[in-house]
C-alpha cells in the first residue's frame, strides 16, 4: 500500500461499488465507513486536514459534488443514492483510473450549464439555525442552505411579490422588518443565485469558498434546518482562509449578521482566494497568494503648490498625513482664514476634481439630506404621489468610491459645525471612526446589507469659530476628526496679506491696518483673516473703504452687539489709518 499520496481514483471507484451494493439510500456517513473498509486506508487518507476532517473523507466529498452534477448521484436528506447512469458507469469502466477520468468528463459537460452571458455573483451564506451549526455538514454533504422551515412550494426563478406573499402567508407572525429580510433572502436564494457564483461561509475564524453547481432544490430536512439547498463545490476544505487574510473591505462585510448577504461588490477581492477546480477532486497546492489590493494613496504635497496657496509646505503636508492616518479633517478658524479655499485647493491637488463634492451644512441640514431619504415623486402608475429612497451627496460618493477603492474621493462639508452633527450623520458617526465595521441603515431597504464607510473616501470640514467656540463642539465629532488651526495673527496665516500684497507689486499700507485691528479685537475667535483684503477690487480706488464699510464692520457690530462699544470710532478706517501712520493716512 502507497502511504505517502491520496488514492483518489481508488476511492471514488469504491463509494460507487458501496453505493451500488446498497441497492437504495445510505446515509453519507455509513457510505464512507464502508469505503474504508472495503480499501484500507494508508496514512495520508486517514490523516486529518485543518478543519478536521480525514483526507478520505474529504476527497469523496468533492467526488459526490461531481457524482450529483453528473447525474450519477442523489443526495437527500443527508443519504446518498446511486443513480441507473451512475451504475452504467461504474459497469462499463475497465478500471478505477478509466471511472474517474468518465467522471470528470460527465462533470465538464454538466459544468456547461453555467449561463456564460451572466456575470457571476458572491454571496455570504451563514450556516447557525435554531443554535445548530449547519457548516461542517454543508461541507461534508456539499451543499449551503436556508432554513426556510415554514416555506410553502415555490419554484426557482420566482419573482420577489411571489415571494412576498408567501412570506406573509406562512410567516405571518414576523415583525415587518423580520419578513422583509425574510424576502430578500429567500428571493436571493431562489432566483438571484445560480450556478458559477461564488459562495462563502465561517467557520470558526476560518472561511471557507466555494462554487454553486445546482439549482435550489426544496427538501424535508432534520427538525427542519435546511428545507431549502442548493448545491455547492466547496474548494477551500484542505486549506480553509484565515479570516485575518481577508482584503478590509471584504472583513467589514462579514461584520454584517444577515443570513445571506450579495458580496458581488466584493468579488475581485475573493476571487484569488478561490482555489481553480481540479476535476472531481480537491486542489491539493494550498492555499492561493492573497490578491494585491492597490488601496487608495494620497500624493504629498509639493513645493509649488504650497507656494501658490501661500502657505507652509510643513503645514499642509502635516494636513495631508492627518488625512492619511484619521480620513478625516476640520479646518478652523475666524472668518475670512481661508478655510473653504484651502479645502478645495487640497481636495483638488489629492485626487480628479470630479472626485470631489462639497456641501454646506446649516441648521436645517437632515440625516435625509446628507445621505438618503425618501422623497416624493410622480407615481409610477400614473397618477397620485409616491416616495421614493433619494441619494444624498454622501450616499453618491460613497457609491462611487466603492466602484474604485484604488482612487481617492474627497467630501467637503462647510461650515460643518451649523448643522446638529448627531441629527445628521446618524448611525454613520461610528462609521468614521470604524472603517472596517458596519451598520443598518436607518432606511434599509428590504434585506438590504448592513452599510460600510470605504477606506477611500476622505473628508475635509471646515469651521468658523465665530459662529461656534471648539470648546462647545460636540465631544464624538472631536474624537473623530483631526483638527487644524487656520489664525490670523498665527502661522501659517499670520503674514498671508502682506505677502500677497508684495507678489503683486501693492502696497502694504492694508497689512498693516488688518494688523492693527486685530490687535483690538480681544476675543481671539472674531479676529479677521486676511482673505477679505486679498481680492483685486479692495485695491482699486475707493475698493479698501469698500470692504471695510460693507464686510468686516458689519461682523464687529455683530460681535458687540448689547455692549456699550462705538464699533467705527474703535475699529473704523480713520482710526487705524491714525495708529499705524501717525503723520496722517497716504
């Protein structure tokens, strides 16, 4: 007897011989009892892989998979059955090589079957019921399936309103939200999946893949557990994938606890874990190499854009590294520091500006707004009003985002601190700071799989500290974002006027005035930023009373609104223009 190889042809030879013998249904286990009986197993055969299970069991288990394609097989309610082509088979073999070679033929032309003009989906099937761990005997019988416990007849391909209303005739006692996930996964099971998908499953931190190769088939099973199946080739049983190997994007889909859940946005990411097909048998050269996943990268900033911005390179590379490690950022500061500019100009030298959006918060801003809610629109039917589940700015970037982890995209939200923060983002605060989590979505749609925050997507805030101190910001929203300080009187912004006023050969007579009003305003938050003097216009004659009269006066009235301040005789041009130039204004 060879100890040292895995007698494959041997063994599938045997099962059909006991199966033959049997005359009828033999329950799986007993079939493989009698198969090793009838061959005396050698070492390897009866050493155990890493899920625990012999060798021998394991390679009949993908020959049955193939047996059952090829029509030479039944399985039923954990039996096994010989099939008249499966007995005409194993007559007309002249040996065990010639049988296995028939099978795998047999198993190539069934194969076929797959419709090669549908793209193939991912699914994750979940395999606890009832407390009872269904995945070692999915992977015995090799098979995955739902519960489907009270489920009344319905044929493959049916359509989800048929579905529905099987739901709520036999499931009548489930909460809505319970039904409608009910449909999703029943519908999914029944008429989404097909033969080619791919299919994915734990097991005791371990993930095991595989290929769906039957239709959905509905059966009696034990205490009713898995009254609805669908044939699987399970490919990983040997050499199942370490979850901590998994890509981030596809572990934070696993967080979600649904079932069945649609992992075709994930596909790319799994495919390489998913060992090519060997016949009947299993692939025997371990486990694939992960695949590489070019995750998005943001470019450092340059000498020449921090020249052009007029701004450290120190301070924006510093915005940029923030950006990298926390994903998200607030620019604060007075008016007029140039918070919106800078966002924008970031955003655009990170990523295409079609990547980027911005929104603007204020008080009325919603949850419904930012991410989706439901809207009216012109019924479908003609006539009247229906609602429907509407995008929101967030929803539509992150849609896009997913569709290309490798590229960065980029919300900018002004004025970020207007809005009620908790009101609006909702569930997905958590989000920010747990990117490889997920969550259910206040308006999930039926079934729907719980949401996660993509890597790729970066947000940049903005906030002006006159509307709102940082103190009173609300404590989550700090813990989440990295904070930097944009301050007139402070670098980096400290010294922006003048230099702009010397690139452009002006004079810089308004530097100095932007000084020394400062230096009056005591409350550091309602301090002016250059900004308000950086425009053309403030330089042409009259343009500088202008801008004075018309834009920064009006914040001063407001800051001292109720205080006995004379807000001109203190802060007026006159007054200034005396302070900095005492032999009178040029």
């Amino acid at each position: 007897m060879d100890e040292n190889v895995l007698r494959r042809p041997l063994l599938v030879k045997a099962l059909l011989e006991v199966l033959d013998d049997a005359r009828g249904p033999i329950r799986a286990g007993d079939a493989l009892a009698r198969v090793a009986e009838r061959v005396g197993l050698n070492g390897v055969e009866v050493s155990r892989n890493k899920t625990g299970h012999q060798r021998y069991t394991t390679a009949l288990q993908f020959a049955t998979t193939g047996m059952k394609k090829a029509g030479w097989l039944v399985k039923r309610g954990g039996t096994w059955s010989l099939t008249e082509s499966g007995r005409a088979e194993l007559r007309k073999a002249n040996n065990a090589q010639d049988l296995l070679q028939a099978l795998n033929a047999a198993y190539a032309t069934a194969a076929e079957d797959v419709d090669p003009q549908r793209p193939p989906r991912a699914w994750l099937v979940r395999g606890t019921v009832k407390g009872h761990n269904l995945v070692p005997g999915w992977l015995e019988e090799g098979f995955c399936s739902l519960a489907a416990t009270r489920l009344g007849p319905l044929q493959p391909g049916v359509e989800q309103d048929e579905v529905r209303q099987a739901v709520d005739r036999d499931y009548g006692f489930l909460s809505y939200s319970a039904k409608s996930v009910q449909v999703f996964e029943l519908h999914a099971f029944l008429s989404l999946m097909a033969p080619g998908d791919l299919v994915l499953t734990p097991l005791e931190g371990d993930i095991h893949l595989g290929v769906i190769v039957g239709d959905a088939d509905q059966t009696d099973s034990p205490e009713g557990l898995s009254n609805l199946r669908r044939d699987v080739e399970w490919r990983t049983l040997d050499e199942p994938v370490d979850y901590a190997d998994l890509p981030e994007r596809v572990a934070a889909r696993l967080s979600d606890q649904n079932t069945l859940v649609d992992l075709t946005a994930e596909l790319d990411d799994l495919l390489p874990f998913l060992p090519a097909p060997s016949g009947v048998g299993p692939v025997e050269s371990g486990q694939p190499e992960p695949a590489k996943t070019h995750e998005a990268t943001l470019r450092d900033v340059t000498a020449e854009f921090a020249d052009e911005l007029l701004l450290s390179r120190d301070f924006l590379q510093e915005a940029v590294e923030l950006l990298r490690e926390r994903r998200q950022i607030i620019l604060y500061g007075p008016p007029g520091t140039g918070k919106t500019h800078l966002a924008q100009q970031l955003a655009w030298h990170l990523t295409d500006r079609s990547k980027v959006r911005l929104v603007q918060f204020h008080p009325a801003y919603s949850y419904e707004d930012f991410f989706e809610g439901f809207r009216p629109a012109a019924s479908t039917e003609g006539s009247g009003v229906a609602f429907r589940l509407v995008p929101g700015p967030l929803r539509r970037l992150v849609d896009a985002a997913q569709q290309n982890p490798e590229l960065p995209y980029v919300l900018i939200i002004d004025e970020i601190n207007r809005a009620n923060l908790a009101k609006v983002f909702g569930e997905l605060y958590f989000l920010l700071e747990y990117r490889n989590h997920t969550v259910s979505l206040t308006y999930s749609e039926d079934g729907a799989s719980d949401f996660s925050m993509p890597k790729n997507v970066f947000i940049i805030g903005t906030m002006n500290t006159a509307d709102r101190s940082i103190a009173l910001v609300d404590a989550a929203m700090r813990r989440r974002f990295a904070f930097l300080e944009l301050h007139p009187t402070e670098p980096p912004v400290e010294g922006m006027l003048r230099q702009w006023l010397e690139r452009r050969d002006l004079d810089t007579a308004p530097a100095a005035l932007l000084d020394e009003l400062n230096s009056r305003i005591e409350d550091r938050d309602f301090r002016i930023g250059p900004t308000y003097l950086m425009r053309p216009a403030v330089h042409q004659p009259g343009g500088l009373d202008r801008v004075w009269r018309t834009s920064i006066l009006p914040l001063l009235v407001e800051h001292h609104y109720g205080e006995n301040v004379d807000v001109v005789e203190t802060y007026g041009l006159p007054a200034l223009w005396s302070a900095v130039n005492p032999n009178g204004e040029p």
